[in-house]
C-alpha cells in the first residue's frame, strides 16, 4: 500500500519542485524586463515633451529651449 502513494508524492513534489525552481530562476528576469520597461517610458513622445517644458518653465522663458533669436 505505501508503495502505490508514493508515486503520487514523487509526483507532487517533482511538480511543486519545478514550479519553485522555475520562480526562482524568472523572478530576476521579470523584475529587469519592469525596471527596463520604466525606464523606456523616460522616452517617450509625452514624456519628452514634459521634460522641455519644465525646462522652460524652469528657465522662465516661455519660447522653444533652443530659439536663435533670444540673447
């Protein structure tokens, strides 16, 4: 009788063995893939354009960052 339940326990443990290792193993991937995908949406259209303006604002002109024709 032990014999017969003892496959199954092999079986569970094998299962929830590599469900762990597999956690293990791809936690530090997904928390690079998040930290790089925070630091692509720096570049984006919007936040490019945010950044300009509080550039501006900050330099208390309201023209473009670069304009010629200011001293």
């Amino acid at each position: 009788m032990p014999e017969g339940n003892s496959i199954y326990i092999v079986i569970a443990l094998t299962f929830f063995g590599f469900l762990a290792l597999a956690f293990i193993l791809l936690y530090p991937v997904y928390r690079f893939m998040k930290r790089q995908e925070r630091m692509a949406d720096d570049w984006t259209a919007d936040a490019i354009a945010r950044r300009q303006r509080e550039i501006r604002e900050a330099r208390g002109d309201g023209g473009p960052p670069n304009d010629p024709d200011r001293p």
